[in-house]
C-alpha cells in the first residue's frame, strides 16, 4: 500500500542514504536493491525525503556481486557501488558506508532483508516526532534463528548494559537510523562486530538522544551468517576491552541538535 502523502508544511527536503555492507551476497543483492528503492520512491512521492542514495560497500566479495552491484548503479543514478581492495569484515564496511553516505539522515542494515522496509518511513517519523539523533529497532522475536543464537543474543546486550550501561535491547540488530550530526562528532573505531555497540555507546556517552522500537524480524533465508564464529567473537572482546578505555575521553557535545 503506498504512503499517504505529508501535508505540505510537513514535507522534508532532506537526503536519505541507506547503505549496505555485502560480503558474497550474490542471492541478496539485487533483491534488496530492489525492496530499498520501491520504499524510497514511495517516501519520495509522500515527501517524508527529498532524495534518497543506495550504498552498496563491497567487502572484496568472491563471487558475482561486484558485478551485480555494479549493474545495479550502471542502471540506477541513486545507487553507488565502493568496493574494497580487501576484507576488511563488518566494522570496515560500516565505517566505509558511513564515510560514504552524503545524506542528512543515514540509515545502516545488511543485505538479507532482516526486516520490512516499510518500517522506514515509521522510523523516520519516530526520529522527528520524538527530536531523536538515534533510532535503534530491536527484534520483538529472534528465535527463527534458533535458541542458540537467541540466548547469545540476550546475554551479549546484558553484557553492554552492565559493562558501559547502554539500555539498548538488541544492539547488534542491523537497523540503525542516524542524523549526520551524530556521525560528524563521533569516530568508530572497530573493525569487527562490534562496531554497533560501538555506534551505540559512543552516541549515547556524547550526549545524542536513542530511541528504540519494535520490527518482526525475517532470518536470512539464503546464504550463511558468520557473525557468531569464534574469530568474531573474540574481535568483539578485544575491541570491547578497547572501548573501555577510549570512553574516558568522550565528552558530550556542546550542542546536540546542530552538531556544535
């Protein structure tokens, strides 16, 4: 169902840009290209954006999505392609694709379709109903991945809560929103998974306002995730030791809503 369109005095002129970190995601690329671009054009036409940019940051992938990507952006002026030279895993895509993004509003998912698009404009809405610099969605029920999984889920966000006292609910869950002034007064260092933390804290710890809602969640159907390996997880508990220390430099910004 399309949008209903804004009222006039409602309507943003502002930039989106999504981007998507891609590591051998040859089944996925095209069509999360293709979900991400109808939602843009509805949020185009309602004038919840003005414009709207699709990044593809390819990790040094081994298979066909170099060059699907790239005839992805051949075909379409508002996707843009980087690729990397190397593997540099999730963190250095991330940090690529938000070195990237041109837009006032930036939003950061991965490329198996965790989620609806449609939650896009709600999330939009959310951001500037409630004056937030963060939206955060956490996964009302993650257990069509398997216990397993879900159980690690829980204890690793018990774990940032205690260690750097985050109240977020599912902090690894790819679907983040953020305003550009947040990405210009903070530097993400991790290379690893971490990384979202690592967004989370430092924002917060800076004195930018989060705001967290709920999304149903659609685990990868294709491919496989290796998020969860023993060599991630171990980056994890180094960067985390990292940050630690990092935080006592942090101060909070003189003005949150411009950036100052």
């Amino acid at each position: 169902m399309p949008l209903d369109p804004l009222e006039p005095d409602a309507r943003s002129n502002e930039l989106l840009s999504i981007f998507f970190p891609m590591w051998n995601e040859e089944l996925y690329v095209e069509r999360t290209i293709a979900a991400a671009r109808r939602i843009c054009d509805e949020m185009v036409e309602a004038g919840y954006i003005g414009n709207y940019e699709l990044i593809i940051v390819d990790d040094k992938s081994t298979d066909k999505t170099p060059e699907l990507a790239d005839a992805l952006a051949a075909a379409d002026e508002h996707v843009v392609v980087v690729h990397h030279p190397v593997n540099r895993k999730l963190g250095g895509a991330m940090k690529t694709g938000f070195a990237t993004a041109k837009g006032d509003i930036v939003l950061y998912t991965d490329a198996d379709l965790p989620f609806d698009f449609t939650e896009v404009p709600r999330a939009l809405r959310l951001m500037r109903e409630y004056e937030a610099d963060l939206v955060s969605a956490y996964r009302f029920d993650r257990t069509g991945e398997g216990y397993t999984r879900a159980i690690y889920t829980f204890f690793y966000n018990l774990l940032i809560r205690s260690l750097f006292g985050v109240k977020a609910r599912d902090i690894n869950f790819a679907f983040k929103v953020c305003r550009r002034a947040v990405l210009d007064n903070i530097e993400l260092r991790s290379e690893g998974s971490f990384i979202d933390a690592e967004l989370i804290i430092r924002a917060t710890r800076s004195g930018y306002e989060l705001l967290q809602f709920g999304v149903d969640y659609f685990p990868r159907t294709r491919g496989v995730s290796t998020l969860s390996s023993p060599g991630v997880i171990k980056t994890i508990v180094k960067e985390m030791i990292k940050l630690r220390g990092d935080l006592e430099k942090v101060k909070p910004v003189a003005d949150r809503t411009t950036g100052g």
